[in-house]
C-alpha cells in the first residue's frame, strides 16, 4: 500500500544480505520507523513486542525469522538439529496467532527436503518469500469476495454510504497487502462506492486509533474513530449496516480468536440483526482445534498496556498513568466469538458459512476430512 505516495509493506528483506526490515508499528501514526532485524532473537522481540502483529504478517515474519535463524547458523550449514530449535524458540514468541506456527513449520519443511548448506539456504529464503507473496495474493482475493458484500449493500441502499464497523487493525498493516477485513473495503472504494467505516479505538494498545485511521486516511476512505463501547449503540439506531473484523485463529469448526473485544460487537451484532462477516486466509484456520473458547490459547500480556496509554504531545510521544499507581490490571488480549454468532467468512476461495461442512467444501484439501 501507498505511504506518503511511495510503496510499502509492512516487511521485506532489505538489501543488505542478512537483514529483514520491518515497520516498527509502535510508534504509528506520529512516526514511521523502520527497525531492522539480524537474529533469530531480534526476530521474537519483534513478535513479543508488537513491533510487527497481526496473523498472516506475524506468520510472515516467522518465515523470514527461519531465514535469519539459517544465515546465522554455524557455518551456514542450517543443519536439522540447530534449526529444529531456533524454529521452536520462534513458534513460541505468541501462542493465540496459528499463522507463526504455520509459518515457520512451512519454511522449516521446505529447508529438510535439501541438505544442510547453500541449496537449503536458497529453499528457506524461497520459501519464506513464497508465502509473503501468497499472502498478499490471498488478501487481495478477500478483498475481491468480501467486495460483492458491500456492492450488494450499496444496491439495496439506491448508492447511499454503506457503513462498515470495524475492529482493531486487521489492514496491510496487519498482514502484508490489502489486509483482511480492509480488504474489501479498499476494493469498494477503488471501484467508487461509497464506503465509510465506524474505527473502534480498540484498547489497550489503540491499533484502530492508532494504525486503521493511519491506513484508511492515506487511502482516502470515510471514517470515524469511536470508543470501543460505541458500537452497540451505532448498531442500535441504525449506523451501522455490517460488522468486519479480522481474526488471529478461527477453527475449522467456526470458532474465531481476535483481539478482545470482537466478541461483544458480534453479540450487539446478532442482536440488532447486523451481519457479522470475519475475513481471513486460510493460513488463519486451525485445522486440529475444534472448540474455540476450551481450546484457543488466550495470551495474557504486561498489565501495564492497560495502565498506561501513549500519545503525541509537542512533537514527542508521551507515556501516562491512567490509574492509580497502585492499582492492579489484567490484560487478555484475545477473546473468542462461538461461531453461531458469525454470520460468514471471507476467505481467498470466496464466503462460507461458519460450520464444518462450508469451511470443509470451500477447503477439501486442508485437513484430512
């Protein structure tokens, strides 16, 4: 996507051997900075620390994170044992996203098919480019399904503004291209709908606030930031005509893990009887887990991303207490929606409904059924 008129992802491999870089999202929209990663640790720092996020370029950076775990091996040689390890150490830096797991078993499978030395180096750094570039494919392909939704809104409305509400970031920032549940917004938009989108400020870490205004102010779409409790009142008197959101884990029976609070807008959603669509790649199904809230690890993070917020003041980012001191705080940062309350998803292959038998007709291949 276009920042400041000049092309951009939220990783590449720069051009130095060795080196991936990465948009450090942290410090979004106030600066934009680039942060380069050498290592393998570099790598799961950036994943901890949400310098990079979102699950399919989470998975993304996984990938490029085997690659860097080879360029560093022991005489370059990547062999089983030593890559076996840092891929474990990787896979391990969050556990709710399948798409890390995904990614770097993916890159690990494809290094053990060649023998340790330069032709497996060449299979890492093939692969892992292989699936930036599948990604970014598939999420345009969202974008083009998840489009017919909002063209049919539009039809129904005589071309007045359809309003799509949204939650968290699950843009090009969060993925790689195009986005999941911007997608095809971006799409609507290109072909002239009229589109306007409701941001959900999305605490703790404000990535709505922060980074989905940023995206859809540097692509030109309507939008409006409100506070995370405002939605079910929007969808009370009428505001809003569907719910979009992405997802960082959703199983094959429907069940969907995204960043907390998704769950409350799918309930106000079915309430109010609002279509609640969840986009995805397939890289984001869980293909073993079959219930959602028993089985999706729900990660708990510092308590202090409650506690604190950060803004720009006088040029400078500034970090402030909000309660008192000594107040304790809990920090989930995923909730899981059951999937009766999702009314389809939009995935690369086209919409499905939230039940095994759609997931399993649209991806006969993916699991052995």
């Amino acid at each position: 996507m276009n920042s400041n008129s000049k092309h951009m992802r939220p990783i590449w491999l720069a051009e130095k051997k060795g080196m991936v870089q990465v948009i450090d999202q942290r410090y979004l929209p106030h600066e934009l900075i680039v942060k380069d990663l050498k290592t393998v640790n570099d790598t799961i720092y950036a994943i901890k620390q949400m310098v990079v996020r979102g699950a399919p370029l989470i998975g993304a950076t996984g990938a490029y994170g085997v690659y860097l775990a080879a360029i560093n091996s022991p005489g370059k040689a990547a062999d089983n044992e030593y890559l076996l390890g840092e891929c474990e150490k990787l896979k391990a830096a969050r556990p709710t996203a399948v798409n890390l797991e995904w990614g770097v078993d993916r890159v690990y499978n494809a290094a053990v098919k060649k023998a340790p030395g330069e032709n497996r180096m060449d299979a890492i750094k093939a692969e892992a480019r292989k699936i930036v570039e599948e990604e970014a494919e598939n999420c345009r392909m969202i974008g083009v399904h998840g489009c017919d939704l909002i063209e049919e809104f539009s039809r129904k409305k005589g071309g007045k503004t359809v309003n799509i509400l949204t939650h968290c970031n699950a843009g090009w920032l969060a993925c790689i291209e195009y986005g999941t549940a911007t997608a095809p917004i971006y799409t609507a938009f290109e072909k002239g709908i009229d589109v306007h989108v409701w941001v959900d400020e999305t605490r703790p870490l404000n990535q709505g606030a922060r980074l989905t205004t940023w995206e859809l102010a540097k692509a030109g779409v309507k939008h409006t930031l409100i506070t995370d409790n405002a939605g079910g009142h929007l969808m009370q008197h009428h505001m809003v005509d569907m719910v979009m959101v992405g997802t960082d884990r959703t199983t094959h029976t429907g069940d969907v893990a995204n960043k907390i609070g998704t769950y409350l807008k799918a309930l106000a959603a079915k309430d109010c009887g609002i279509p609640f669509y969840v986009a995805l790649p397939s890289s984001t199904f869980d293909w073993q887990l079959t219930d959602g809230i028993a089985q999706i690890p729900i990660e708990e993070r510092d308590p202090d991303e409650v506690r604190f917020i950060e803004g720009e003041k006088d040029g400078k980012i500034t970090r402030v207490l909000v309660p008192p001191a000594d107040s304790p705080a809990a920090n989930f940062a995923f909730d899981v929606t059951p999937a009766r309350l999702v009314t389809a998803f939009i995935t690369e292959r086209g919409i499905c409904n939230a039940n095994v038998h759609d997931i399993k007709n649209l991806f006969p291949d993916k699991k052995q059924w």
